[in-house]
C-alpha cells in the first residue's frame, strides 16, 4: 500500500534533538517536552515547542529577543477551573514585571526583550506552548535599551 501524500504534515514525536538523554535530563528539571515542530522536522514549518511544566525552577530562562514575533502559552491542567494556572510564574515583558497565575497566551512583538521565565510555584502540571513564525527557534541577546528622546 502506498504512504499517504499528507501523513508528514502530522508530528507525533519528539524529534531527536530532544531526545538525548542529557537533553531530557536537564529539561526534567522543570518539565515534559511534548512536541517540537520547526523547519528541521517539516520543510516550510514555522517553529512551536509544547511541554509540561511539572517542577517549580528558580533559574528559567534568562532575558532576550527574538526578530520574529512570539506567542508563549500557560494553560491549566485542571478542567473544572481552566483559568486558574494552579501555579506562580515570574515573566517580564522588557522591564516590567509580571506574576502570572491564570491561563494565559502572551504575544510578545518582534525585538522585544522577555524572560526572565521563573516557575515560582507550580501545584498541578501547567501546559506550556512556544510558537515563534521563523522555522527556527533564535534566541537573540538581550538588546541595548532604547534611547529616550
């Protein structure tokens, strides 16, 4: 029987970049990676990583930018209460700070500094999403602030 023309446009495993057993053992630390989608696992795909957050991490991810947008998602695991995170997240949007403990998508615009990302209390699992419209995830350096005029 032939393979389908379409089946490669439905990812169902981890790619092998995230496989590796030092990979997962670090990002255990926090969480579960689910599933990553780029232009190395799909030709022409824009890039997406979905995980659970499972471990409060006072060392997330530090602040940078991106020169594509970004959406970042916090969901709830709990369907009686879906806005309720059942959970604490420290996230900065340049230098303001924000503590997050409903579900949430925030759009972070292109060049924006974000992160730090800081797990402060996590009580049930939270699933977390990335999506970023490049088919590579870049982490940029955190940008020089912007003049005052």
């Amino acid at each position: 029987m032939a393979a389908s023309k379409h089946a490669k446009y439905i990812i169902t495993e981890l790619d092998k970049r995230h496989t590796d057993p030092e990979a997962v053992a670090r990002y255990a630390k926090t969480g579960r990676r689910i599933l990553w989608l780029d232009d190395a696992v799909l030709p022409g795909a824009f890039q997406m990583n979905c995980s659970w957050y499972l471990h409060a991490n006072p060392t997330g991810p530090g602040a940078h930018y991106h020169d594509v947008p970004e959406i970042i998602g916090f969901f709830s695991s709990d369907p009686e209460h879906p806005n309720d995170l059942g959970a604490e997240i420290e996230f900065w949007l340049e230098d303001e700070k924000f503590m997050l403990t409903k579900s949430c998508m925030i759009f972070v615009p292109k060049n924006m500094i974000h992160c730090p990302l800081i797990l402060r209390r996590v009580d049930r699992p939270i699933f977390h999403f990335t999506t970023v419209t490049a088919g590579k995830y870049e982490v940029k350096g955190m940008k020089p602030p912007a003049a005052k005029k």
